[in-house]
C-alpha cells in the first residue's frame, strides 16, 4: 500500500489516508491516485522548481511541500494535460483520469484542510471521454461457454462461471466468497464490493444448482479456509487463477480473440438481464453495486446501438425507390 511512502510528500501521504479513511476506496483505487498524482508533482518539480531536472520519472519529490503548490496556476494544468498526450500518448481516458486525480488532491488542500487558498482546477475545462460500449458475449455465446466448462467436467469451474454470467459480480468479489456468505434457504448470497460496501445478489436456478453441486464436493475437503472456492492447495483461490479458468474455458469454446475477461463476463451478465430480463436501469444498478446511475446507464446505450444495428442491417435497408 502507498499510503505511508517515504518517497511521497507528506501531504500526499496525508491525502491518501484521506481518501482511504473518510472516502473508502479500495486499496487499487487508492494506488492509481497514488500513482497519477506523483506524476504530476514529478511534472512540477521539473518544471517549475528544479528545471535543470531532464527525466520527469526520476525527479526525487519527497520533499516537496504544499507551498511548492501554491503557485500552480490553470496553465500549469493545462501544460501537464499537454505533456501527456503529446509525450506521454495518452488517450482521453487516461488523461481525464490523472487529471480527476489532480482536481481531487486540490480540493482537499484547498476545501477541506485549506491548506492552500487558491484552487487552480476550480475551473478547469476537461470534457469526459466518450464512453465505448462494453465488449460482451450473446445470449449463444453464453451459452457455448458454460456447455464448455460443463464438459472440463469441474464443477468448481463451472460454478464460477455461472456465478459471473447470471450475477454479474466483480473479480474481487467472486473471490472473497465465504461459505457463510451463500443462503440456500432465501437463495441469495452476500457480496463485498467496492469501498467495502455488501449487498445482496439472488441466485436463480442455475446459480443453486451449479453451488449445490459444488458443495458435494467442497464439504468433503479438509481446510481450514473459510473461502467458497478453493485452490489446489486448498487455499483461498487467486484472482490469476480464476482469470486462467475463464481464460482456458473461451479458448477451448471457440471464442478466443474476442478479448472477453472476467470483467467482461460482468459485462455480459448486465447486459443480459437488460436485454432480456425485466431488469430497469435501477435494479441493475443495485445487481452490479454502482455508485452512481451514470455508470450502469451504459446498457442502456449498449441496447440503442444493437437496435440501430438491427435496423440497418434489415435487407431492405439500401432498397432505393424506382423512377
């Protein structure tokens, strides 16, 4: 973790304890702040401190202090926005990205501790990214996949991969199942997602069914993990592992080359429930664990385009009317 880093300045180190503590957000999420940030003082050290420094990546800013901040100006901002598209070549995403984390470290100098008086990205104009559509697999797909990890005949492997397509959960969240967390009685079973934040997922059918067979032979293994899914070591299975099972089942179901992660099984899921359940726009947001609406409201934009898909591939669509 970064948050005590003797290469930081202490006010970083301050602010992500900050972000950690008050604002509970995951230990990634904290070391992708961490690390734009540092970027960015490595960026000012250069170039506005010590401008003999040529290599930005090896600039030392341990000792740096907030009034080393002060002076920052929208310039300043904007400059950095430059460096990293034209030196760096960043996309939209990754630069709005480090940027947010910049607004971020602001703020809470200069809003919360007021540590500084002026706020440089206050007015800061950045447009977000244009948002692409989440990669997936069909309802065929789908299908085809979990008819393979039927067939490896491993019923831990293909408890996985239900739960990802009929849940939606997160890679974390699959992980840190414990047995304690399944309830074969209301059939639900109890995640921690993001921020440290539980909720409640129903299974269906094929998610009892799938845990059912499983635990036949969970039960039976001597351990003493509490996790629902094991390693072959009888531990707490890794999140590599889980992600080399998925990766081996669409290579074996023909569907290799598509770019389909774990993550991108949550995609899948959502998008079937959308698609094809009675699931709204605020049910999904509850399933998947958002924060925000804004973040779910992507399917319903994923079901526009295959909409306008169908439309234009309908064989009529370049009939022209006759003189």
């Amino acid at each position: 973790m970064k948050t005590n880093n003797n290469k930081n300045p202490e006010f970083l180190n301050e602010y992500l304890v900050h972000i950690r503590i008050v604002k509970g957000l995951s230990e990634r999420t904290i070391d992708e702040y961490c690390t734009d940030i540092r970027l960015f003082l490595k960026y000012i050290y250069c170039n506005k401190i010590n401008t003999d420094c040529q290599e930005i990546e090896e600039a030392e800013i341990s000792e740096m202090t907030v009034d080393d901040l002060k002076n920052i100006s929208v310039s300043d901002i904007y400059n950095f926005m430059f460096y990293l598209s034209d030196e760096r070549k960043n996309n939209d995403y990754a630069r709005y990205r480090k940027i947010s984390a910049v607004k971020s470290l602001f703020n809470y100098l200069c809003n919360q501790m007021t540590l500084i008086s002026h706020n440089p990205t206050a007015n800061l104009d950045i447009a977000s990214p244009k948002r692409a559509l989440p990669k997936h697999l069909t309802l065929s797909e789908s299908t085809k996949l979990l008819d393979t990890a039927d067939v490896k005949d491993s019923k831990r492997d293909y408890c996985i991969i239900t739960l990802f397509l009929n849940c939606g959960i997160r890679l974390s969240e699959l992980i840190g199942l414990n047995i304690s967390d399944i309830d074969f009685e209301d059939y639900h079973l109890k995640v921690l997602g993001k921020g440290g934040k539980e909720r409640i997922i129903y299974l269906n059918k094929a998610c009892i069914a799938s845990l059912e067979d499983y635990f036949e032979i969970r039960k039976n293994i001597e351990t003493n993990s509490e996790a629902l899914f094991l390693s072959n070591q009888k531990k707490r299975i890794s999140k590599r592992r889980v992600q080399q099972i998925v990766e081996n089942t669409i290579k074996m179901a023909g569907l290799g080359g598509k770019g389909i992660t774990t993550h991108k099984l949550r995609h899948t899921a959502a998008t079937l429930m959308y698609q094809y359940g009675d699931a709204d726009i605020l049910t999904l947001k509850e399933i998947l664990g958002h924060s925000t609406i804004a973040t779910t409201e992507i399917y319903t934009h994923l079901s526009s385009e295959i909409m306008r898909n169908a439309i234009e591939s309908n064989p009529l669509a370049n009939e022209k009317k006759k003189k």
